[in-house]
C-alpha cells in the first residue's frame, strides 16, 4: 500500500499542479464546444437572410457576416490563381481564384467559379456578388468568367471538434496520475524490499 506521506513532495506537486491544469483545459474545451455549436447555428440561420451586408474589414465582421451575400468592386486583380475546388454537382477540379484590390479599399479573395483544368480565364476584375466563405473569401455566385459555379459554402463543413478535444485533456491528466501511481508503488516496493 502506498502512504501519502511516503510521496515525494516536489515532484507529487508538479504532477498534480499539471493534471489539475489538463483537467481545467478540457472543461475550456466543454465550453468552446458550447460557443461553436451556437456559431454554427448562426450561420445556418445566416444563409436564409436575403439582406446584402458589406465585405467585412476585420475578424469581428468576418464572423458576423459568414455565410452572408455580399457584393464587392474588384477595381484591380493582383493575382489570378487555382485551387483544389469542388462544383455545384460535386465534381472535383479547380476552383479560379482572383486576388483583388476594392474600389473602397482593403483587399478580398474571391473565388470565381469552377474549371476542369487549372487554367483559368483571364479576368481584369468588375462587380461580385457571392457568399462571405471562410479564409476570407468571396464565392462569386453566380460565377464569373464564363465560370462554372462552385459548391456552395456549407457551414456544416465547419467541425466542432472541442468535444474531442476536451476528452483527450481528460484522457492525458488520468495518465499522468496512472504513470505517476505506477511510478511511486515501483518506488515504494524497492524501499520496502531494500528495508526487507
């Protein structure tokens, strides 16, 4: 049997200062899950709204405005490029992407629709209207260039996976006090066996 008083201090106090530190993290977690399932509510509630919102500016926006219909003024196109994409039907190929400087100020990204191969037209910018998609980015629908459309932002796409994650902050404090149990018994059987 092991003793309290046969633990060693210093040690005993960093491991339970840390499983008491896993434990609080995975009720963080609990809690984000919390605050990730209302958010994915929102933007499920937020494809149904018909109102046009601005190109967000920052973060704060970004969130309020996901899922939303916007329209932006690409005055200037940076860059044009090609991504791993998906189309409306679910047919893998590439997603066109122009890298654009607003009439208004700020930037966006704006995917402009779907093609089979990874060359894409060229595109010197104009009127977008899409839906605010994560990154940011703008999901030109309808799509431009002579595009076809690309999948339709999802937030159901998004995981919650804080549950999961909390779960593993458990799972790793419950090692550690195994471990370190295993660890004083070994240690307090040698004792005994040497006093023996």
């Amino acid at each position: 049997m092991i003793y309290l008083k046969r633990l060693p201090p210093i040690p005993t106090i960093i491991v339970l200062a840390a499983v008491l530190i896993m434990i609080a993290l995975g009720f963080w977690q609990l809690g984000r899950a919390d605050e990730k399932a209302e958010l994915l509510q929102r933007y499920a509630a937020a494809e149904e709204k018909s109102a046009i919102v601005r190109w967000p500016s920052n973060d704060e926006e970004l969130t309020e405005r996901l899922y939303r219909m916007t329209t932006i003024d690409c005055a200037k196109v940076t860059e044009l490029t090609a991504v791993a994409g998906t189309n409306e039907k679910g047919t893998k190929g590439w997603a066109q992407i122009a890298q654009c400087v607003l009439a208004e100020g700020g930037e966006a990204r704006v995917a402009l629709g779907w093609t089979r191969e990874p060359q894409g037209p060229i595109w010197n910018g104009g009127e977008v209207t899409g839906i605010v998609a994560p990154g940011p980015r703008l999901v030109a629908m309808p799509p431009r260039a002579g595009l076809l459309p690309l999948e339709r932002p999802d937030p159901s796409d998004l995981p919650n996976n804080h549950i999961a994650y909390a779960w593993q902050w458990f799972l790793f404090a419950l090692t550690a006090l195994v471990i370190y149990g295993l660890a004083v018994r070994k240690r307090v059987m040698g004792e005994e066996r040497g006093e023996g």
